[in-house]
C-alpha cells in the first residue's frame, strides 16, 4: 500500500472517530441527562414514557457507535501493521471485543422499555415494582459498559504505542492516546476494586484523544514521504 493509499485510510478513520464522538457524546451523556433521574425510578419512567422518540434515538446512536467502532479496528489496524504487525493486529482485536461486550451491556438499556410498556405478562408487578426493575435494567446497563472498557484500554494502550514508533504519524497523538487507554483500564479496575474512586476523571484523555485524532486525520492525515515503501497492500 502506497502513501496516497494510506492517506485515504487516514481520512476514513477521521471520518469514523469523529462520527463515534458524536454519536457517543449523543447517547452516553446527553440523552441519559434529560431522561435519567437517579435514585428517581418513577421521575425516570415519567421521563421515558413521554419521550420515548428520544430514548430510542439515545439507543440508534448506540448502534452507529458500535459500526464506527467496528470499522475503526480495521482501518486502525491497516494504518499500524507496517509498524508491528502482530501489535496491530492485536490491537484490533481487543477493539472487536470490546465493541461486542459493549453491545451486550446496551441489551439492559433498551430492555428497559420492557418494563414500562403494557404487555399482558408485566400486570403480575405493581407500578412501583416495573419503575425499580426499569431503572436496575438502565443501571446494569451503565455497569456493563462500565467494568468492560479495559478491552478498549488495552487497545487504545497498543494504538497509542504503535503512533509513536511509526514516524508518519505524530508522536503526542500517541502519547495522548496511550494515556487515555490507561485511564480506561483504571477506571475499569477501580470501579470494581474501589468503586467511590472510580472518578469520571479518568475518561477526559480518551475524550481528547478521541477528537485530537479525529482532527488531526482528517486535516493532516498520515505523513506521506515517511509511510514505509514496503508497506503491506491490503487484501
């Protein structure tokens, strides 16, 4: 693959981490802040019962994350595999996981409108009881996302590495990014280990990462005279 070729892939992979930033930034944090009321089942279902549109709006973007996520671990990969590629590859791969772990964790969030839809079989629980159980569906939902990122550490960690010994691209992207994987992978076992330190503080990396790489690829994209001649072609 020549640099030119590289160069599309660069833009490509602007292209899918800035829509998974906004996709993302759409379902994770502003849809839960109009609609989640925490510790508050029922202001929560109120909220859901009269936006419905909104919450499911929340959950497609959940979906176009997933398929930007999906594409990223390929297109990472091709741009990383002349650094190392067994590094890259398994860079990718812990992307995919995370990605499908991440996928089953949003099974509690759109379950949610289970409990406060009107099928026969819910008239066995009281009102009350459909609330609690909607608002423990979100919350597992969270906790599922939650206590699984340190897949997308991991990789991020080995993206992050990869950037800075490739030379075409730049090396504060590398370090901004292996940093952020860290902090995932931090946040993950502190969440488990030591749950009241688990600090949303440690997420603010991967944010600045995610749109610094973003911009940066699309803008500048790879640094064509560096990109190895001997690079592989894709198949």
């Amino acid at each position: 693959m020549n640099g030119e070729t590289a160069q599309r892939y660069a833009r490509i992979a602007g292209v899918l981490f800035l829509l998974s930033i906004v996709a993302g930034g759409f379902g994770e944090a502003y849809v839960p802040s109009k609609l989640v009321v925490s510790g508050d089942a029922a202001a929560t279902a109120a909220n859901l019962r009269a936006s419905d549109l909104l919450f499911r709006a929340g959950f497609a973007s959940y979906l176009v994350e997933a398929l930007c996520d999906i594409a990223l671990s390929l297109v990472m990969y091709i741009l990383l595999r002349p650094v190392h590629r067994d590094l890259a590859l398994l860079a990718a791969f812990f992307g995919l996981v995370s990605t499908a772990v991440f996928a089953c964790a949003q099974l509690f969030h759109f379950a949610a409108l289970l409990f406060i839809g009107d099928a026969d079989y819910l008239r066995t629980f009281s009102p009350d009881q459909l609330n609690t159980l909607m608002l423990l569906s979100l919350k597992v939902s969270g906790y599922g996302g939650g206590i699984f990122m340190v897949f997308y550490g991991v990789a991020s960690v080995l993206r992050g590495y990869l950037i800075l010994r490739s030379g075409y691209l730049p090396k504060f992207l590398g370090a901004l990014l292996l940093l952020a994987g860290l902090g995932f992978i931090t946040k993950n076992f502190l969440l488990v280990l030591a749950p009241r330190y688990a600090s949303d503080v440690f997420l603010l990396p991967m944010f600045l990462a995610a749109v610094s790489l973003a911009a940066w690829l699309l803008v500048r994209g790879v640094d064509v005279a560096k990109w190895p001649r001997n690079a592989e072609a894709p198949a």
